[in-house]
C-alpha cells in the first residue's frame, strides 16, 4: 500500500461525528500541530522508550507503551496504575511538552470539556499487527475528566463499544490527525484498536502511534 492512501481524507477533515452523548470524533483535528507534535514525541520516546508491558495475568501487550508527563499508566504482575516514575529508568517521566497540552486542551474544549488540563499522556506505539483489547479507562482518580485520543501515522480501526464488554463494538476507521474525545456518561465505554494492517505511512513508517491524554492525579 502507498503513502498517499493515509493522507486525510478531504471529505472528512475538518469533520466530527458524534459517537454518544459526550463522546466526538474531530476529523483532522491535529493536523495543523503535527509540525510540532512529531518532534516532541521524538524527544519523549527518546527519554522513556516504549516496551511492551506485562498484564497482571502475565500476558505480554501487543502495543509498546510510553508515558510523558506527571503520571505514567504502568502495567505489570502487580496490576494496573499510575506512577511518577518510569520503572524502567527510575527517573520522572518526560515533561509533557507544550504542543501535546495545547492539542489536548483544544480538543477537549472543541468536544465540549473546557478547563481540561491533562496531567497524563499515554503513548502506544502500534507496529504491524498490534492490537489493543476491549478496555476501560478506569484508574484515573477524578472520572469526571475526559479522555482525548490522538492519532498519528499508520490508519486503524478503532472499537468503540458500550458500557459492558459483552455490548457489540462499532468498528471505525481512524486516520492519522483525527481526534476522539469521550467523557461523561460516555467515560466508561469499553474500547480498543483492531489489529494495524501492513502499510506505509509518509511520516511514521509502518507504525502508529496513538496519544491518549488523561487527569490521573
């Protein structure tokens, strides 16, 4: 597949879908901070590189994760959580950089969240092939703040299902630039990637990358 099959779709940018009540998917909305953005993420994978953690059940991820910012997501035998310290390392984790917070803050606004100030991003780094299980966003401690997804590189389809596990996914597409914003009543619905399909992206090579922004403190 070629590059040019990943560029944004100029039906779509610019665009929004909304998926529930207080959930919206913002069609190209990173796109004019990618300048900005794709250095940075240089910078905090360069000081925190994403490794494939272990799930408390002992399950190896398919997704390679990083963290920036105050609080990292970790994940090991011990269970899920946060932590201010990159256990590889035993240093803080990077700062998030100044771009990361304005697209965040942005988003979340332009969804109807104004006055969020992640303290938290998640980088996942998806290769060819990974994938990422039907999951809740839960050990955040304030619930009441939304999530603000971006994506960046190789296209996926994201999973966006209902408030159990059992409840039927919506699959749809996400292409490098798009947003999603979810809170609210919406905060709690279970989610996931569908495993990234071979493809060359002009920017990011054959992976994706996707930063997920959060309060977690």
């Amino acid at each position: 597949m070629t590059a040019d099959l990943f560029e944004p779709d100029p039906a779509l940018a610019g665009g929004t879908r909304r998926l529930g009540a207080q959930a919206l998917l913002l069609h190209g909305f990173a796109l004019p901070w990618v300048d900005a953005l794709w250095p940075a993420l240089q910078v905090v994978i360069a000081q925190a590189p994403p490794r494939q953690l272990l799930t408390p059940g002992g399950q190896r991820m398919s997704a390679a994760l990083s963290n920036c910012g105050a609080f990292g997501w970790v994940s090991d035998r011990r269970g899920y959580r946060y932590s201010a310290q990159d256990p590889d390392s035993g240093r803080p984790w990077p700062a998030l950089p100044v771009s990361f917070l304005a697209l965040a803050r942005a988003a979340a606004a332009e969804a109807g969240f104004g006055g969020f100030v992640p303290d938290a991003c998640v980088v996942n780094r998806y290769a060819v092939g990974a994938r990422m299980g039907l999951h809740q966003d839960r050990d955040e401690r304030d619930l009441s703040q939304p999530i603000v997804s971006v994506s960046l590189g190789l296209p996926a389809v994201f999973l966006w299902g209902g408030a159990r596990r059992t409840d039927r996914a919506e699959r749809m597409p996400l292409r490098h630039g798009d947003v999603l914003v979810w809170g609210g009543v919406d905060r709690l619905r279970f989610h996931g990637v569908a495993p990234v399909r071979t493809a060359v992206h002009a920017l990011t090579g054959a992976v994706r990358f996707n930063l997920t922004f959060r309060r977690a403190g």
